[in-house]
C-alpha cells in the first residue's frame, strides 16, 4: 500500500470526541486549503458512525461554505435526523474556528430488491493502453508549467489516467465532456461505508476541469477562481474499489460564473455504481 493510502484511510478515521461529535485531521501536503473529496469523506464517516448496521448511504447532498484551513483540525457535529424503518436520514456540519464550513446531508438505506436499469457504459481506451503517471511524469511534466508539474508529481491515494491530455497542452475550446480511469493507489479494506467514503473523496477530482474545456481554459490557470460550491451524489450499487473506475464526466451549462459538471463511475465491466453532480466556481479574476 502506498503512503498516500495509508494517509487517506488515517484521516478518515475520525476520532469521537462526544456522542455525535467527531473530529477529523487534514493531511499536510502544502496546500492551502483542504482539499474538498476529503470532507465529504469524512463528514459521510461521521453520519455513517452514527447509523445502524445494515444501512447504507443511497444519496448525499453538501454545500461548501468557507475554505478548510489544512492547519487545525475539522469537527463534525452529527444531526439524526430521522430513523425510518427502511431509511435513515443525518445531517452534518464540518467546523472550524467557530465557523461552519461545509455541510452535508446523507440519507441511508437497507438493501432492498427492486427494478434494475442504467445507461451503458461509453466505449473508451482502456487505462492499460494509456500514459501511466510514470510515464506523464518523464515525458510530459518536464515542458509543464511549474503549478501543474507539482500536482501532478506529488503521490496521491487516487490515481488518475485522462483518456485525453489534450486540455493540458491547448487553449484549443473544446468539448465540455472527459473521460478519467481512477483507481485506489493500493488496498481499500472490504467494508462498505469506508468504501463509499473513499467513492466519495475520489468523486471531488478532475469535475470542474469539464465545465472549462469549452472556454481552453484549466483548472491550473492562474487568474482563475475555481472552487467547489455543491456536491451531490447518489451510490448505486456497491462494489471493491480494487479495479480501475471510468469516471465519465459532461457539462451541460457555465454561467454566472459557475460551472456545473455530472459524472458517472463505471466498473470495468460497465456497471454503474455512482452518479455525481456539482457546480462550481469558475471566476476569471481578470
């Protein structure tokens, strides 16, 4: 297992401080806020904690509020809602200096039969047949600009393979669609709720890249405000996160200085396990 995993499964488990109370850590990697998959992870950790057994989160909706500040440590104060008896509903709110930060709200269900349909899975290169991050490192970061070679040559839990570079190298506008394989950098223990923590944290990446493509911009681009308002997400069906994922991503609208951007994840076999929405801030400071 890498570093990076070890750390990413650390700071999802929270340490309880009260009864619905919990407090969570920021790993530190230098950057200057926290990073927004991981508190969604770990708020969906702290309704999970409080949650009986048998009950799995089907849906989550949150709002980020302020920045995290990496530098002090995030508490979770855990609302139960609602315990139906076939779902039960949490509501969470992350806090630092005094102040809310995110919120989120989950709902959680039993296993239950029912009718079955999705969309098929798009045909795309498989990530055997794409760059490795070995690969993008040695040839690509070495001609990349200084913000986007230090990214992508820091080690993460996640890793990540674009079918396509083309939005790193271009100010061509292209498309507001992507296609992303996404993996865990090593072994995800087979328990569902750290598993859908860890769909969560994963479910944050490369969204808000999407709503730029049809303008040539990126995320990366230093006049830009770019930041993660809201995030939805429905869990479809469980799965090991021991194989790549296809993350296929489209924006349907930017406006207002907002991007929104829906996401699906696929196993390799094509079966949809998660479906994601956000909208996000897309402020061009100039």
């Amino acid at each position: 297992m890498s570093r990076a995993m070890e750390e990413l499964l650390s700071i999802l488990d929270l340490e309880r401080l009260e009864h619905n109370l919990y407090r969570g850590r920021s790993p530190q990697v230098g950057w200057q806020r926290v990073f927004g998959g991981q508190v969604i992870g770990q708020a969906l950790v702290a309704a999970q904690r409080t949650v009986d057994d048998g009950r799995y989160v089907h849906s989550l909706h949150a709002y980020f509020m302020r920045p995290g500040d990496p530098s002090v440590p995030i508490i979770y104060d855990v609302d139960r809602i609602r315990d139906g008896s076939s779902f039960a509903t949490r509501r969470v709110v992350a806090i630092q200096h005094g102040k809310a930060i995110f919120s989120l709200s989950a709902s959680f269900q039993r296993d239950e039969d029912g009718f079955d349909h999705q969309f098929e899975m798009p045909v795309v290169t498989h990530p055997d047949q794409l760059m490795s991050e070995q690969d993008l490192k040695e040839q690509f970061l070495k001609n990349a600009p200084e913000n986007i070679r230090r990214y992508w040559e820091r080690e993460r839990a996640i890793e990540i393979r674009p079918v396509s570079l083309v939005h790193y190298v271009s100010r061509e506008k292209l498309p507001p669609k992507q296609d992303v394989w996404v993996r865990a950098n090593g072994a995800v223990p087979n328990e569902r709720h750290l598993q859908a923590a860890v769909l969560a944290y994963l479910s944050d990446m490369t969204l808000l890249d999407t709503s730029l493509f049809a303008h040539g911009h990126s995320v990366f681009d230093k006049h830009l405000q770019v930041a993660s308002l809201d995030h939805a997400m429905w869990f479809h069906r469980p799965t090991e996160l021991a194989d790549w994922l296809l993350y296929t991503q489209d924006s349907p609208n930017a406006s207002g200085a907002r991007g929104l951007t829906r996401g699906s994840l696929y196993t390799p076999d094509g079966t949809l396990i998660a479906s994601v929405a956000q909208e996000g801030l897309i402020r061009d400071r100039r």
